[in-house]
C-alpha cells in the first residue's frame, strides 16, 4: 500500500514538473518569436544612434582605435573596426549587447598586436598630426574624428576632416613618422 501511494505521489509531481516545462517552454517560444521579429527601418534608426552612443562612451576607445558597426533589420548588430588594447572589444560588445532591440552581436573586431615599436609610432603620429597648425584643433574634441591605427609598423588613418588639404596634411605628417613602413590614408572628407 505504501509503494503504491509513494508511485502516485511520484507519478504527479512528474507529471506536474512536465506541465510546469511545458508552460515555460511555450512562454519562451512566444517571447523569442516576439524577440526575433525584424525591426523597422525606424528601430533599425533607433539601434544604429545607441550602439554609436555606446562605442564612443567606452572608458578605452580613443584616438587608436577604430570601431565600426553595421545593424541589420534581424536585430543583428556586427561590430567591426581594429582595437589597440584587449579589453576594448569584450567592452564593446558587452556594452552593445545590452541595448534594447539588439538580438545579437557578431563581434569581428581584430586586437591589434602588442609592440613597443607601434606604441612609439602611435605616440610619434599622434604628436606630428595634432601638433600641425592645420589639425591641431581635432584633438580637442571627446574622440578625434582621426583614427591612428599601427600594426607591424604600418600606419592606417581612419575617419572625417573638414576640407581635403586636412586630408594630404594627415597623411604626409603620418609619413614622416621614424619607423613608418606605409601610410594608408583612408581619411573622408565631409563634404566630398
């Protein structure tokens, strides 16, 4: 009689336990079929303008990193772009994967390798380019709209200046750095 009521009681609280994941299991079908829905071009908008604000708000993105995204309409956020210190591409993908809208985070930054060598051409670039009377007055601003990217002695130059002659001035001030293998001026300008 024991062994019976002992069954019983096991087979309900299995049973119960079934239904308890059943229930859940649907609750969390609806929720990700709720989640993966495809956003519109206005939360596309909306997701773009908060992984923007969230890059330029991490404590390590500077002037020698270069950090770009692109948001697809799944909610798929793919981070790309070049980080001169480790920890800059964990931050960043943890920082983007916590906005709203976000369903997931394809994380292609590439970390650049550590050097002595390219932390003095950094430094040696950085002083040429914002210590020139043309481009003195971008280094003023919270991340300079020029990006300084070495790797293995070569100099990339990323982002946006006001006129082109900013543009040739970056450049040749880059390749009269010591040490300079090339430079690849991938400056844009506003206008053009």
């Amino acid at each position: 009689m024991k062994t019976a009521v002992v069954m019983a009681v096991l087979f309900l609280s299995i049973t119960v336990y079934i239904d308890d994941c059943t229930a859940q299991n649907s609750t969390n079908n609806s929720t990700q079929s709720i989640r993966s829905a495809a956003l519109s071009p206005k939360g596309v908008d909306r997701v773009m303008k908060e992984v923007r604000h969230e890059l330029v708000m991490l404590p390590y993105y500077g002037v020698f990193d270069n950090l770009l995204y692109r948001v697809s309409p799944d909610g798929t956020v793919t981070l790309f772009g070049e980080a001169s210190r480790p920890t800059l591409k964990s931050d960043a993908e943890s920082a983007v994967r916590e906005i709203e809208g976000v369903e997931r985070v394809d994380n292609q930054i590439r970390v650049l390798p550590v050097s002595p060598n390219d932390d003095r051409i950094r430094r040696a670039t950085y002083r040429k380019i914002f210590g020139h009377d043309v481009l003195w007055q971008y280094q003023f601003r919270a991340v300079p709209p020029i990006h300084i990217v070495v790797e293995n002695g070569h100099v990339t130059l990323e982002g946006t200046v006001a006129r082109s002659m900013e543009k040739q001035v970056a450049g040749m001030q880059a390749n009269s750095v010591s040490g300079v293998f090339s430079v690849v001026n991938n400056l844009r300008v506003e206008n053009d």
